[in-house]
C-alpha cells in the first residue's frame, strides 16, 4: 500500500532548446486515443471513417478554445498582472464544461455538413472522449493542480508548498481528485461497454449515458476540491453544472428511452449506419 504519491519531480522535457510539458504531452496522448477509439466505433456503425479524420481537428481545436475561455472567464482575477499568459495553456486551465459545449456545437455542425450521423457519432465519442480525460488528467498530476483537500490517506499526493492553496500551507498531502476523475472515466466506459452490448439503446443515448455517469462523477469530485473560485451553498460552480447535466442527460436518455423497446438484443448502436437510418422516423427528437 501506498504511504503517499510523491510529487512529480519534473514538469516536463526538454530537448534541445524544446521544453515539452508533460501536460500538454498527456493531453495530446488523450486525443490520439480518443481519434482511434471513435474513428473504429464510428466505422463498426456503418459510417465512414475518413468522416472522422476530416472533422476530429476542428471539434479538438473549437473545443480547446471554448474551455480555454470558460477557464479564463471564471479566473479573471489570475491574469490581471498578467494578461499575456491568457494564453500560457501549458500552465493549465482547461474548462472542461466549456469544452463540451464548444466541442458538441462543432461536432454536430460538422458531421451533418459531411452527410454524417449525428447519433453514431455520439455513440462513438461516448467512449472516446471518457478515455481522452482519463488520460489527459494525468497531466493535472504534473502541474500539481486539481487536488482535493488535506488527506492523510495512503493514495493521498504529495504537493509542493508553492502550490498549496493559502488555506492549507500546513498540509502535505492532498486528495487525488485528478486520480479519481480518471478512475471514474475508466469506470464509466467499462460499464457503457457492457451494457452496450446487453440492452438496446436508442441510438445516440449512449452519449447521454455517458453525460450522466461523468455528472454524478464529477459533482461528488468537486465536493473535495479547494481550488474554486465561487461556492453557492457550500457547491462550487462546477459542482453545480455537474448536478445540472446529470439531471438534464438522464432526462434526455430516459425520454429517448421511452420510445424504444428494450431488449437482451444487440443494441442498434451496432447496426450498420444505412440500418439506422431506415429506424430513423421511429427514433425520438
């Protein structure tokens, strides 16, 4: 068993007069995963792979952008001495709330424009994307970020005095929360695959299955966290939209749900796209 996870030694690399942060090197190990796992679900569905490749840059870019703002509009306070390092990413501050949204808006635009599926592709990112954070996360461990509050547990991390926040100088050690959000990512595909592949959903509600469990996930995670810069009744702000978002896609699913019979029968999320496609008249808004 662990006595404590030791803080990171190193923020990065350098090679030459390149520094690579590990950060931004795990949040690009997420995306290569995710671009595979989707493109191979998208294409067990039916659809056409190159779809995938055509549009994965730009929903990762718009993405990118919309939880870049969402981080740096709720964090203000950060960048008035310092303005410039609004964009200084390799330092952290991702909002992933807001990337979702941007991602979601762009993701829709672009596969109707290229004659896609919307709903195959929802349930091919409702794994993919799961497993970009699991990755990604592992970033916040080496900016020494997203930690929880004081811990004496066994998997407590170890923080640097430099990083701890000012309530807390006199702890060393500190929730996880980036670890558990992985391991809860990780949780969440394993139990989506295997409900996939024992009852009947309606295309796409695999996505919203996956809003739901990553809601419930991150609303108890945030209950741990110190790094908010707002509370309402004891609930920081993404605590709040984590509440909001499980409430709404578990609506989403089950309305959706209602429309479709359930079954031990493979899900029609693994039909052939053009088989979908004819079961579309019959599908839910």
């Amino acid at each position: 068993m662990l006595a404590s996870i030791p803080a990171p030694t190193s923020h990065g690399i350098e090679i030459g007069p390149l520094e690579f942060r590990f950060y931004g090197l795990a949040i690009a190990l997420g995306m290569i995963a995710a671009l595979f796992v989707i493109r191979k679900r998208y294409a067990r569905f039916g659809g056409d792979p190159e779809t995938i490749e055509k549009i994965f840059l730009w929903i990762i870019l718009i993405g990118f952008l919309g939880a870049r703002l969402a981080y740096v509009s709720t964090h203000t306070g950060r960048f008035t001495d310092d303005p410039w390092k609004v964009i200084a990413v390799w330092e952290g501050g991702l909002a992933f709330f807001g990337g979702l949204t941007f991602g979601t808006a762009t993701a829709i635009f672009l596969i109707r424009r290229h004659g896609g599926e919307v709903t195959a592709l929802a349930d091919s990112i409702a794994i993919g994307l799961p497993l970009a954070q699991a990755i990604g996360r592992w970033g916040n461990y080496f900016n020494q970020e997203l930690f929880g509050t004081p811990s004496s547990l066994p998997w407590a991390v170890e923080i640097d005095p430099i990083n701890r926040p000012q309530a807390h100088l006199d702890a060393a050690t500190f929730h996880p929360t980036f670890l558990y959000e992985m391991l809860w990512n990780l949780a969440t595909i394993g139990v989506l695959l295997f409900t996939e592949k024992r009852f009947r959903f309606a295309p796409g509600n695999l996505f919203f299955a996956y809003l739901s469990s990553y809601g419930v996930g991150r609303f108890w995670i945030e209950l741990l966290r110190t790094d908010t810069t707002f509370r309402f009744l004891g609930i920081s702000r993404n605590g709040w939209v984590a509440f909001a978002l499980t409430l709404v896609s578990l609506t989403i699913f089950i309305l959706r749900q209602r429309s479709h019979s359930l079954s031990t029968s493979p899900t029609p999320a693994t039909k052939p796209l053009s088989q979908r496609k004819k079961s579309s008249s019959s599908r839910s808004p």
